[in-house]
DNA sequence: CAAACGATGGCAACCGTTTGTCATCGGGTT
DNA sequence: AACCCGATGACAAACGGTTGCCATCGTTTG
C-alpha cells in the first residue's frame, strides 16, 4: 500500500462547499464601527490610539461596540500612514544551528514584551540569500537584528541606513552591536586547562568571514604568549559537526594535550571522531568548546565549554533595537559586551 | 539630479541633527516613478504588475527609471489594497525543540520558493501565547500553518476560518493536515524489538495534548496485542530532557527490556538518566526515540529512532497551503501521510 | 459681561498601490 | 466615408486608518 502524499484537489468542492458557508464576510472596520457608535472615524481612531484625547465615556462606549462588532484594527492600513508595523526582523545564519535558538527566544520575548513582532529569516549561510531575504523584509519591519550576518560591512550600513541595526557578534564603528565577552571566555578555558597542567594548546579554528573566530584566535594567541605556552592553530573549518570531524587528523598531528575549538559543534565533532580513532577525551587530549548550545551537556562526553549568554544578547539586542525605533535620527551606542562563563564538564581533564 | 518627490512640508529638524546626515530621504513611491517616466501612475503600477497589459515599449522604459530611482514598491500599500502580503505564518511551540529545525527549513524554503516570507512564531508551549501569537499575525499574514499546536480544535477552526490553515502533526476532519504515518513507524519500532528478543515495551508517554502521542501509544499497544508482548506506560511526561530523565525511575521500575518514548528528547533524556544510574543501554535495556532530531546521532548511546521526513513535512505543508491561498473558497484536503523510517543505531540490543 | 480657553468631536487630506472604467488614437472593414 | 475595434494610457475611486486643523460649546477669568 502506497503512501498517498498529494490527494489531489477534490473539484466538486466549489458547488458543495458554497451551501455551507453564505460568503466570506469581510471584517468590519473602523467605519462599523463609527456608524454603530454614532461617531466620526476620527473618534474611533482616537478612542484606541490617544485616549485621552477623547471623553472617557465616549472612549468607553466606542470600545465595548468595537468589541462587540468584534473589530480588529488593520496593521497594514495603520502602517501605511504611520510607517509602525510592529514588525521586527531577526536574521541568523542558520536556523537549524542551536547556536541561535536561546537568541531566537530571547529576542522574541523581548519583541512580545513590547508589543513587537519577530520575523526570523534564515539565511542559509548564504550572503546571496541574506541580501534576498532584506530585500524581502526591510520594507515590512521597523528594525533589524543580525545575528552572524555573512554579509559584508558595507552591505550591512546598507541596510543599517534604512533601518534601525543591531548587529550581533561583530563589532562595527557604525552600527550597534552586543557581543560576548570572547576575551575573558578565551581567558578562563586557557586558566581552566592551564590549572590542569596544559602546556600546549591547539586552536581548531572556524569560517574566516567570522569575526568572532578572529577574536578568538588572537586571545588564545596572546594568553599562550603571556603564560609561556605552545599555541597552534588548524586550517579554517565550517563551523559544523563535520568541519569537527574532518579536524581530528589535523589535532591527532600535534602533540598538543588540549584543543579549543571555534565552537561547540565543531568540538562535538571533534570529539566523536577522536572516539573514533581511539583517542580519549579527556584521557588523551582535553577539549573546550565555545557557546555551551543544545547538546553541549548530553553529548559524549558532556564538553566543557565557554557558555554564551545567548538569550541575553537576544533579548539585549532587542531593546537596544527598540530604543532606536522610536527616533528618527539613528543612535549608535557601543558594543554592549556581554559576560562569557566557563562551563566545566567532563571533556577536560588533567594532562597526560 | 533631483526629482523632487511628494514635498511634504518638513520643518527642517532639529539645526544639530543636520549635520550628520541631511535628511531621512523618504523612499521613493510610484508617484515619483511616474513623474519621471512621463506616464500615469497606473502605467508604472501595470508595467510591474501586468506587463501585458501595457505596451512592451513603455513597460521597459518604466521598469528602468524605476531601478535608477531605487523604486520598491511598498508591500503596505499594496497589502491594503489587494490583501496580499506576501507572508505566512509558522506557529511552533517550542523554536528551541529541535523537531523544529528541519520544519522551519523545509517551509521556509518552499515559501521563499513561491515568493512568500516565512513568519515563525514560537509559542513557548502555551496555548495561551499561541492565541496571543495568532492575535497578532492573523491580520497580517495570508496563510497560516500550525505545527504541533497546542489548542483546542475548536480555537484551530476558528483561526482557520479566517486564514487558510494547514496543521503538523495532527488530524483534523476539516482543517488539512500532514502528518507522518506514526502506525508505520511505530510498527517498525516494535518489530525491530522483536526481532532483538523483547517481549515487553514500556512508553514513555509525552503530553497529553498532544494528538500524536495519542497515536502512538495506540499503535503500540495494539501491536503488543498481536505480537503477544507485555505493554506498559509511564505518566505522561513533558517532551523534554528532564521528562526523560524524571521518567528514569518509573521505567526502573518495570520488568521490559525494552524502552519506547514519545520523542527523542524524552530518550536522550531517559538514556542520560539511565546512565547516571549504572543501566547500561543497550546492554540492560533498550531504548527507542522518535523524530531523529538534531544530537540522536551524537548522543550516547546514539539513538535508535522513527526518523520523521521532517523537512519534506514542513515544505509539503506550505505547498498544500499555498494551493488554498489564491483560492476564496477555502479546500480541505484530506490527511497527508509521509512516511517514517526507522533509524537503528547503539541504543538497541538483544533482550537480556 | 466679554474675552479667552480647554475639552471634545468632526472634516478631510493624506499614506502608496491597485484596478475598474473611460477616452483616445490609429487602422482595418465594408 | 462611416464604423468598429483593439491597444494603450489616464482618471479616480477605493483599501482602512491617522492626524492636523477647525468648529462648537460650556467654563473660567479679568
């Protein structure tokens, strides 16, 4: 027996279907409204958007009829005049990367709280595909965040021009950005394996458009300096379970006892395949990862990461969002940096 | 060059503010289209939307200045003329459960496809706030798809009413919907049992509002009755981590050998819990998920699983509601059934 | 008691597109 | 030469709210 995917369109559907339901009934309107209440539009208007600007009872009435009409104000009839679409766009990389989700959530509570709409767009990687997908949603939104935008500085103060900006995890001189606090996470995984006798660290680094993965690399690179350790660093890898994958034999060439890697799934899949080729971890080699994502704490072994405040710097870079929105003129603030934690579990341990 | 637009009397803001950037140029309208093409409004309106409708000639010439200008038409008032907007909404309940991910890619590929924009709304596993969310969007989207929703099928008819709507996951009498053939999977999982030795299941029950653990459960009791098995259920549990690992003990409890639980949450969670109590899986018991979500494959022991074709269900959902959105009269298909497949990886073994 | 005033509500002009309807024009028919 | 016709483009009326401005009215103030 087949699975039926598609039934196809049943056609008697139009003559069966219009006995049952007379017409499709247009909401009712402002206008309704006004002439059930036995008052201009204006008023109406008014009774919901500037209370005080009409008489209490008349306010009152105006609002149980509406209710009772059942009326909803129209969003694209109230923006086309006011340009507020209670719309806001959130732009990640990659939905299906659990690196955003708590961002997603974040950011959409805060949106909620203040009577915004969160629109996220995914983008697939793809700087083709985020230009598309501004292109779409600019227009409708009344502000944008970017979390991890492939695109280029230039086109980002584009769209920043247009519309208020918050970018995430990159820094730019023009445009809002919140950030975490890469250099004292960097700090404290460096303390953590040095407190465990590390004295040789290898950087399993990410895409090279990532900003945040230069941050990285140059922190590591200077606390190794400072503490007298051996740094390296492997060739750039996507910053997937495979790129962690496809690291191991880069790892398993150095004699390096631990391993940073750019993110968390990059040190999952590193780790898997370190198990894979006899390695343990963290009997063998020690391995930190960055962001403390989805997974970080079930996965084999529970990874010692540097936890990002995720849905915090969603829901900051909301409101910093929000506060431009009201304005007419652009306010830039500086980088709001947000704390980094180091989450110790079990993929660290002492040195060989 | 200037083509002095629409001047709406602007009284020069504030001295200070000047210096920066001059003015916030309001974009161009199909006004200033016109005026420079020389043509009607209503031609530049048509050489977009019905290129027919004008001569070739003059289209081309039109759709040029409009480049030079940097003309978008406004999708605002477009929408509050014709109603369409070009957006449809998601509702997930929970954007951080990764059963989400590969739906949301998979709907937002095949509306970007069709030149609509995804709208996802999570709703945090309230039926409240999904009312709160539909409140919102209902207005402002053509199209509306419900994955795992949380209400009432009275609140989804009502939705349904006023929006085409396609529902995840769940049966509706009148409401399309798209579900993945559960009985097959199911079967499939008990089968695999079986032929490893087990003569008793335990379920470890998700929600109860949710249709498909309902489903579930049945199949499998069912199933038990014709293979002669001993079937067992816990409490309903939350589709999380710590359901699963809160379900530890009950399932301890029992005498089966083998383990089925709503989702893969629930497994992961129940496997980790297991683990934390010294029984080895698969080794003392068998544990079987559903969903094949993001981390089955890394967690440990990697889970055996009813692979959902979450993708194609999300991109399969957007096409059978795309086929109602031109349509006045609202076309209820009947259920669609994808199929499962089950995943067998290292949490399933022989029967003690 | 007149002038001034604050509160209140209505009028009408937008916001930027779409689209039904009508006028015009050049050309082909008869 | 009268007529009809299709093609093309302009006019203007929506779509559903918002808001600046004015008229009215009952009060307060000098």
């Amino acid at each position: 027996m087949a699975h039926v995917t598609t039934p196809p369109t049943r056609p008697e559907e139009d003559a069966a279907a219009a006995t049952s339901e007379p017409a499709p009934p247009s909401p009712p309107t402002i206008y309704d409204v006004a002439k059930a209440a036995g008052v201009a539009t204006s008023t109406v208007s008014r009774a919901f958007s500037r209370p005080g600007r009409v008489n209490a009872e008349t306010a009152a009435r105006v609002r149980r009829i509406a209710e009772e009409i059942g009326y909803r104000t129209n969003p694209m009839a109230r923006a086309l005049h006011t340009g507020r679409t209670s719309l806001l766009a959130l732009v990640v990389a990659d939905v299906t990367n659990p690196f955003f989700f708590e961002i997603i959530r974040g950011a959409e509570a805060a949106a909620a709280e203040k009577g915004y709409t969160m629109l996220v767009a995914d983008v697939q990687e793809s700087a083709e595909s985020e230009r598309l997908a501004l292109d779409r949603t600019l227009p409708l939104v009344e502000g944008l965040v970017l979390a991890t935008s492939r695109m280029s500085d230039s086109s980002i103060r584009v769209a920043a021009k247009q519309r208020p900006t918050v970018v995430l995890n990159r820094v730019m001189t023009d445009v809002t950005s919140v950030v975490t606090d890469n250099r004292r996470g960097t700090r404290a995984a460096v303390e953590h394996l040095v407190g465990l006798g590390h004295r040789s660290i290898t950087y399993v680094a990410g895409p090279e458009a990532s900003w945040v993965d230069g941050v990285r690399w140059r922190t590591l690179h200077e606390a190794g300096q400072e503490l007298g350790l051996r740094v390296r660093r492997t060739a750039p890898q996507a910053p997937t379970l495979d790129g962690g994958r496809s690291a191991a034999q880069a790892v398993l060439a150095t004699p390096s006892t631990a391993v940073v890697a750019y993110n968390d799934l990059l040190a999952i899949g590193l780790c898997q395949e370190l198990a894979a080729r006899g390695t343990d971890v963290p009997g063998d080699r020690s391995v930190v990862g960055f962001d403390d994502i989805f997974g970080a704490d079930f996965c084999s072994p529970p990874l010692t990461t540097v936890a990002a405040p995720l849905r915090a710097t969603g829901a900051h870079a909301v409101g910093l969002l929000l506060e431009q929105v009201g304005t007419r003129r652009p306010v830039v603030h500086r980088p709001a940096l947000l704390p980094a934690r180091l989450v110790v579990r079990r993929s660290t341990g002492p040195a060989r």
